[in-house]
C-alpha cells in the first residue's frame, strides 16, 4: 500500500475533531490510492465510546452507506496504525454496498482485504463480563451483556459439541 501511514498518525490524546479529521483524511487517501467507489465527504464519521467488540461498523439504510463509526476503546489499545486497519476493512464495506449491494465478510470482500492490507475480524480490544465455557470440549465464548444464556446456562448446549455449558464471571477473573 502507497498512503503513508505516519504521515496522518495521530496519538490517543487527540481530541475528538482531530481523531475524526484524522481518519477521513486518511479515508480519502487510501480511497484514492486504491480507485474505489467511496466518497468519503458524502459519509457521516463518528467515535464509538460504547461498543466492546466491534471495533468498527458501517451503518446503512436500504443498502445506502450513511455513516462510518469508529471505536476510541480499539483506538486506545491498538493505537493509529490499528485504527488505521480498522478504516480500510470499512471501506471495503462502503465500497462493496455501493458496487454490489452486499456488506457482507463474503469472498469480495476477501479478496479487497487482502488487496488493503486488513483483516475480516479484529482483536478483542474488551474483556467481556462473562465466558460461556462448554463443559465438554471447552469451548469459550465471551458476552458483554447479560442475555439467557448468561442467566440460564442449562438451557443451552455448545455449538460444538452439544456439550453443558456454565458461567464465569470475566470481571474477576473466573
């Protein structure tokens, strides 16, 4: 990738205007370094201080890209070069929407991933409350809100192996 990353770097004691400036700049960049359909003016940007596991998202109505968010949480624990990738993999959701109508991690946006240099997931940046863990293979997964599962575990099989399943409390370490 050509767009130099250092070159719109910014430090976690950014303001809010300065993180979002930062990122459509870069945006715009990386959108025209790479001939993609985005137009980054046309998309409202905005910090996330709530999310816990998505450290990005696209928000669109009827297919129609309307506004790119971003999470200061993963900006904080992952720092510019992290945000940075985060930027790219939504582009490729705004650009995907835009060509094709499909917002999808399918196989184009695979393929575009790879071409920008991200990922389809990103790293956990959030512990979570809680860990559902399978009693039999010892599979864990992890929730940030209270659900049924979380209340009625017995309820529930592992999707693995069909295995029990019990809580633990993330908050203090088990």
């Amino acid at each position: 990738m050509s767009v130099d990353l250092e070159y719109y770097r910014i430090t976690p004691d950014a303001t809010d205007a300065e993180f979002l400036a930062a990122s459509k700049l870069y945006a715009r960049a990386v959108v025209d370094d790479h001939d993609r359909s985005v137009r980054v003016s046309e998309l409202e940007w905005e910090i996330s201080k709530r999310a816990k596991r998505r450290a990005g998202a696209v928000k669109h109505r009827d297919g129609v890209p309307e506004t790119v968010s971003l999470t200061w949480e993963y900006f904080e624990t992952h720092g510019w070069s992290g945000v940075a990738e985060i930027i790219r993999h939504e582009l490729i959701h705004v650009h995907l929407l835009d060509t094709a109508g499909d917002g999808s991690h399918g196989a184009a946006f695979e393929a575009l991933a790879e071409q920008l240099d991200t990922r389809v997931t990103c790293d956990r940046f959030s512990d979570p409350k809680w860990w559902i863990v399978c009693e039999g293979c010892g599979h864990t997964f992890g929730r940030y809100r209270r659900s049924t599962v979380v209340d009625e575990p017995e309820s529930y099989r592992c999707g693995e192996c069909g295995g029990s399943l019990r809580v633990e409390d993330g908050r203090d370490g088990g």
